[in-house]
C-alpha cells in the first residue's frame, strides 16, 4: 500500500473515499528544501538525493490540491495532523478553511538544533495542525500515555495533563553516519500522535512518506500504513526492508499506563450519589486528614474526578 507518485494522483487512484482512520502529513515546507543539507552542515554524501520542493508561487494551489484529497480519504471522525513551517502556513490555513476539517489544536512544536541567526530571534519550532473530519465522533485516547491520577515526582502535576499540551517538546532524530531524508520526523513525535488518535488495527495514511517514518512507527504500534512517495530515490530506498517489519514491534519502546482511576469520570451524579460523598468526607475529616488527602481516598473510592467531588463538597458548605 505504498505508491511512487505523486500524492494527489495517487490518492485519486489508489484510495477510496472514507477510507483512511489518521493521516499524518509533513509537505515540502517550500523553501528551499532539495539544499536542505547546507542548512544543517549535513554530509551531502549522507543526505538521499531526489528530494521534491514547491516553488513559492505554487503553494496555494499545491496546498488546496492535497487537502482536498486529504478531506475526501478521511473517515467521518478521522484525523489529519499537518506538520508546517511558517513560511506557508497561511496558504495551508487557507486551504483548511476551504474543507469541512474542523481545526481542534494548533500545536507547537519545539525542537533542537534550529537554524542558527545573528540578526533576528533563532528559529526552533514547527506548528501542527490537527483537525477532525466531522461527521462522526473522532478517535481520542485521552488516556493512552499517562493515567488521569499519574503524578510527576518533581512537581506533583498530572503527566496527563502535561502530556496534553498543546506546546510539545521532542527533539529531533539525531543519526551521524547514518544515510537519512532530508527531513525526518522523529519516532516520539509520530508516536504521541498515532497513540492518541488511533487505535491498534486502524488504518494511518502519509501524503509524503520520505523517511517513511509515519508509515514504520504506525506498523510498530501494530497499525496498518499506507502513503505515496514520489521521489524514486527515496520511494527505492526506504522499500528496502519495509515488508520485514512485524506488526508491534515497537510496542515494547513505549510504556503502558496503569488503569484509569477516576473510571467514573463524565458520567452524571445522582443526589443519592452526593449524599454518600458529603457523608464520607465528614467522617474522613474526623481522622485529621487534609481536604487534598481526602479527595484522593475519595478519587479512589468513587472513581471520580478530584473537581467533580470538589464541587459536590463546596455544595454541602453551601
């Protein structure tokens, strides 16, 4: 399920409409990207040769072409993560607004090793769109990394919540002596975005395979791939090996979170319910115990949210 062509035919081609669960795309950024390697002081010899720029002037219709398809593939529900500079970001926004995708985050990226300047702020971050194809409730794994009750040892925040963030700190892939794409996501980040919108079976799509790095990591979490790479070079090059991979393989590299505790969360309270949790904290308060320790014994007992009991004790104050 992997084509050397262009994306836009081969998506025509080759991929019914509503077909795919997550696509996740990284488009030429348009600037300059076939000398990418002078940039990053890269061995050319190291650097896979081929590689396919949009020239400035094109990017609007480059950009409405690809989404367009993108939008069409996509099951109701579905999701696309886009991966864009600044430079043309306007032109993809533009080409967003031209769909029914429906933008939900506008992530940041930051990464190493930006491009270093004298007379102005160093570049190191991308943006990641990532947006839904209504129709259909999408796939969010809210808990597929870190349980709702997993705290950080330094600061005692949720590493859910940190984790969900919408700013990501992920170096980049770091491979001396190794031959590489000009531009290559790394596994960290394909993976926070296949673990959170996908679930294992589904289908995960790449317009621009280059590395194919999407295509590896969604095979490792035991997803299938598909996509479209239209340089020979890079299409002949990363094939090699591509049908040895065994599905999950790469399961074992990321950690499985604990079960949820607060498996209550969402669902309405009865007044009975409420009753029950005012009782129960009037007792706990005789023991000494503080309101925070209260509200865990409570989390755990009840399998709600510490905000939600919260509100149900301030109602019993009032």
């Amino acid at each position: 399920m992997f084509y050397n062509t262009d994306c836009v035919e081969g998506a025509k081609k080759y991929l019914a409409d509503g077909s795919i669960d997550l696509l996740i795309c990284d488009p030429p950024y348009g600037i300059g990207g076939d000398t990418l390697h002078k940039h990053y002081n890269r061995k050319e010899t190291l650097v896979l040769d081929g590689y396919i720029e949009i020239s400035p002037g094109d990017y609007p219709d480059f950009s409405r072409a690809w989404i367009r398809q993108a939008e069409r593939v996509l099951k109701p529900g579905g999701t696309l993560y886009i991966v864009s500079g600044y430079t043309h970001l306007i032109h993809i926004l533009n080409a967003l607004a031209e769909t029914s995708l429906q933008e939900l985050n506008h992530i940041i990226w930051k990464f190493n090793f930006g491009v270093y300047t004298k007379n102005k702020y160093i570049s190191a971050h991308y943006h990641i769109l990532y947006c839904v194809k209504p129709g259909a409730k999408h796939t969010f794994n809210t808990c597929s990394r870190y349980s709702d009750a997993e705290k950080a040892q330094a600061s005692g925040g949720s590493l859910n919540y940190q984790d969900r963030e919408d700013v990501w700190t992920i170096n980049r892939a770091y491979k001396p002596g190794q031959i590489k794409n000009k531009n290559e996501l790394p596994l960290a980040l394909l993976a926070k975005m296949i673990q959170y919108s996908s679930n294992e079976g589904d289908l995960v799509g790449d317009f621009f395979l280059g590395s194919f790095s999407t295509a590896k990591a969604a095979i490792g979490l035991n997803r299938r791939a598909c996509g479209f790479e239209q340089s020979p070079v890079a299409y002949n090059h990363q094939m090699i090996g591509m049908k040895d991979l065994q599905p999950g393989f790469l399961r074992d590299q990321f950690r499985t979170p604990p079960p949820k505790t607060y498996f209550q969360q969402g669902k309405p309270l009865t007044e009975a319910e409420k009753a029950a949790i005012r009782n129960r904290f009037a007792v706990l308060q005789q023991t000494g115990l503080t309101q925070k320790q209260i509200i865990e014994i409570l989390g755990q007992e009840t399998g709600r949210g510490p905000w939600s009991l919260q509100k149900v004790i301030r109602g019993n104050r009032n």
